[in-house]
C-alpha cells in the first residue's frame, strides 16, 4: 500500500515568515522576499522527513499572503489548499496586534474545512516580542519575553477563536530566523501523521 503523504498547508499575512518558516523546518531554499508577495500561487514541494524515529513524507503547500488575497482567485487558492490539507498551520506573527486580515481569512476558509483536519497557530518572530531581549547566548527567550508569551497566546486565541474550526488549537511560539521550538512544531507533526496513519 502506498505511503500516506501528511498535507500541511502553511497560511498568513504577507510578511509572517510562511516561506522562512517552510525553509527552515523542512530544508528547502524557497524564495523569500520580506514585505513582499513572494507567493501568488500554491507553491508545493513533496518532503521526506524524519522526527524520532518516524519517517514520512510531507506534502508542503505554501499560499499567499492575506494581504494579496482580495480576488476570487485568491480566495479559492486558499479554499483548494484548505480542502487537500491534513494539517493548517495558521503563522501569526508575536509582534503585531491586528487580526482583521487573519479573521476574514477564517471565514473564507471554514465551510470547506474536512472535520479531520487539524489545525495549528504558530507564532513566529518570538524572538521580537515585547521587550525583545532576546537570550543571544542561550537562543532562548528571555525571562520577561518568556512571561508575555503566555499573554500573546491568550490574545490571539481570544480574537481568532470563534472563527476556528475546532475549539482548542495549540498555539506554538517560535522563531524561524532563531531556529527556536522548530523541533516541537515538527513533533506536532509527526503526532498529528501517527494519529492518521493510525485510524
């Protein structure tokens, strides 16, 4: 029988490091241009990974950026990808405060959403957060970064949660640029395979 390829379709605002954010796990060297459209269409890329002894392949689906995404076309871009993913890792970034784009988005994408799906908030740029002193020598947050993650993460739930398709969502912080937490976002991963290739 043919292996299961484990889709993730990586979605966000245009600047929240979903391509940095794809290189970085999975190795690859997508173009990234910041403050940039870099995506204007689905981008894929099949992956074999390994995480703990569990090795499967990974369907990388990248979408554009939300501030791009006012046509119809964009609109079904994202709904396609939504509907052929096993996983949506929804990246928001720590150092901002609107959600007007992220909330439309939801919207957009919540009827075609299959009940299996699993869906995850990665919270990119940690390394950013108030008052960004960020532990250089430890590639950790530091301990006042460290308290107003936890404050963050309410945050984005409280303002995203009635537009989610599931009523908890882990909220993962993390740095692409730092490489910070990569490891736990690729652990969620291969839970999330195992728990499919297990039904």
């Amino acid at each position: 029988m043919a292996e299961h390829q484990f889709k993730i379709a990586f979605f966000g605002r245009t600047g929240v490091g979903k391509t940095s954010t794809i290189n970085a796990l999975f190795n690859l060297k997508w173009k990234v241009e910041h403050g940039k459209a870099a995506t204007k269409e689905q981008v894929k890329e099949l992956v074999n990974i390994q995480v703990k002894g569990d090795s499967f392949q990974v369907l990388v689906i990248d979408t554009p950026g939300f501030a791009e995404s006012t046509s119809a076309d964009y609109a079904m871009c994202h709904q396609d990808a939504a509907k052929e993913a096993d996983c949506l890792f929804w990246i928001y970034q720590a150092d901002v405060r609107y959600f007007s784009a992220d909330q439309k988005a939801l919207i957009n994408l919540k009827p075609v959403l299959h009940p299996k799906s699993t869906f995850l908030i990665g919270l990119n740029h940690i390394d950013l957060i108030h008052p960004q002193n960020w532990d250089s020598k430890a590639n950790i947050p530091s301990s006042e970064q460290m308290s107003n993650i936890p404050i963050k993460s309410s945050i984005i739930l409280d303002k995203l949660q009635k537009y989610l398709p599931h009523q908890l969502v882990p909220v993962i912080p993390y740095s692409a640029k730092k490489g910070y937490n990569l490891g736990l976002i690729l652990d969620m991963f291969s839970s999330m395979h195992k728990g499919l290739t297990n039904v």
